[in-house]
C-alpha cells in the first residue's frame, strides 16, 4: 500500500501492524456528521462497517468514546463487538467484562431528571433549544436558537446553576453540558478501559475533533500512542491532524487493511 493517509500522516506503519492496538473514536463530527439536529446525526454504514472489521482482528481493541448515551451508542453499533464508552465514559460496556459504570453516577440521577424538568419548563417551546437528556448528564444545544431568544435560553440556564449549584455547568462553543459534580473526562474513559482490559503494552489511538477530546490527547501522548485531531479549528495536543471527516474513514480503510490476518 502506497500513498495511504497512515503513510501521510507519517505514523509508523510497522508498529501499527504488528502492536496490540487499542483504537478508540469519538462519535459526532468524528464518525458521525455534524447535523444541525443533533438527535439527526447517524453514523455512516460504511463507518460501522469498519470498525466491525477492525474490532474482528487479532490483537485489536476498537471502541467508540462519546458524549452521547451508552444506550444510544448500543443503537450505533449494537453487534459490532466494540467498545461502547457513553457520557464520557462514566458506562463503559466492553465485550466479555461486566458493564463499568462510574459508582457515583448513579446517586446523581435524580438530582439531574429534576435539573431537566425544570429547564426545559425555563425554555418553553419558542427557543429552538435541544435539550438532550443522556442519562448522566445532559446537554443543551443553542445553536439553531434566534438571536432574540438567546437571553431565554442563557436565562434559563443561569436558573439552573442557582438551583442546582450542586450540578456542574460547562459552555461549549455551541451549547451548554450539564454534569453531575463528578471528576471526569475521557481520559479517565480511557484509563478506566485499558484497566478493565490488562492493556498494559498496548498502542493506543484515538481520534476526536473538539475541545472535549483533548484530556484524552494528551493522555494517549503520555502513553506513547497516537492522537488525532479531526478538523481544522482550535488548537490541539493531538500530534496528528486530519483535515475532515472523510480522511477518517480512509483512516479506518488503512487501518483494517494493515491488519487483515493474511499482511
Ligand atoms: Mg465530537
């Protein structure tokens, strides 16, 4: 294989063919398309496809690390035998071990059902506003709200931080995550999941395309590995960049054809 994006991107071909791998990839606007409905966003067959086919080869571990629900994940790629890491990791399913969820999770549950409640009574149905509810956590989108209604939504949510100040608020560049007071990121995930496994020796990489992936970029650089940064905005600790989503799934094409038994 010539010219392939593993070659451009100067990873070293023969340590990814021949370590145990660990390859672990962010949801939305990494395998799935960013849509301007974020409940809209599906990820792509040929994605599933192929992280199928990575997950089926010896001494690889693929999994998918998100925001979303592990439950919406289950939806994604149900069957493919991979790694599901929801809300950040705080449920991590792994095939053959008993499903990981973080002990304080679940003691936050009811605190955030009541957070939804009332912030979705504070929107009202005339913002626009998204509120998705992932089970540990939730998430406002504001994006496709007008400008007149933006002091609504802001307003609302600035209600919620007073009512709930036990409860964690983060701005996002377009939307607001609501979180349980739980130290958390994917790096955690991701050092919580080589932990369950025994990955000691293995290669790690993982790719994400927004400001909640860094912990995780910087964690798999700690660990040797390879970290992978999609899409062009905002500066990264990711060592690699790729320029959109479609060199993923070149990505992916490389990376089952590097290890396919009979290479
Ligand atoms: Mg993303």
């Amino acid at each position: 294989m010539t010219n392939s994006l593993v070659d451009t991107l100067e990873l070293n071909r023969r340590r990814l063919k021949a370590s145990k791998l660990l390859a672990v990839f962010d949801r939305d606007g990494t395998l799935a398309p960013i849509t301007d409905d974020p409940r809209q966003a599906v990820v792509p067959r040929e994605v599933r496809d192929l992280l199928a086919r990575l997950a089926q080869a010896r001494g690889v571990k693929a999994g998918v690390l998100s925001a979303r629900s592990l439950r919406r994940l289950e939806g994604d790629f149900g069957g493919c035998n991979l790694i599901l890491a929801g809300n950040y990791g705080l449920e991590i399913y792994i095939p053959g071990h008993e499903q990981f969820r973080h002990p304080q999770a679940e003691r936050w549950r009811p605190l955030l059902v009541r957070a939804r409640d009332s912030l979705a009574e504070g929107l009202g149905a005339q913002t626009g506003a998204i509120l998705e509810d992932h089970g540990f956590s939730l998430c406002l989108h504001w994006h496709l709200t007008p400008a007149r209604m933006r002091g609504v939504v802001d307003g609302a949510v600035g209600s919620l931080a007073r009512d709930f100040p036990d409860l964690r608020v983060r701005c996002l560049p377009t939307s607001y995550e609501i979180w349980p007071p739980i130290d958390w990121d994917k790096s955690a995930s991701l050092d919580e999941i080589k932990k369950i496994c025994g990955l000691d020796d293995w290669l790690c990489l993982f790719a994400g395309d927004s400001e909640g992936d860094e912990p995780a970029f910087r964690w798999v650089n700690a660990q040797g590995g390879i970290s992978i940064r999609v899409g062009e905005k905002g500066d990264s600790a990711a060592t690699c960049r790729l320029q959109s989503q479609r060199q993923i799934v070149e990505l992916l094409r490389d990376l089952v054809a590097l290890r396919r038994p009979d290479r």
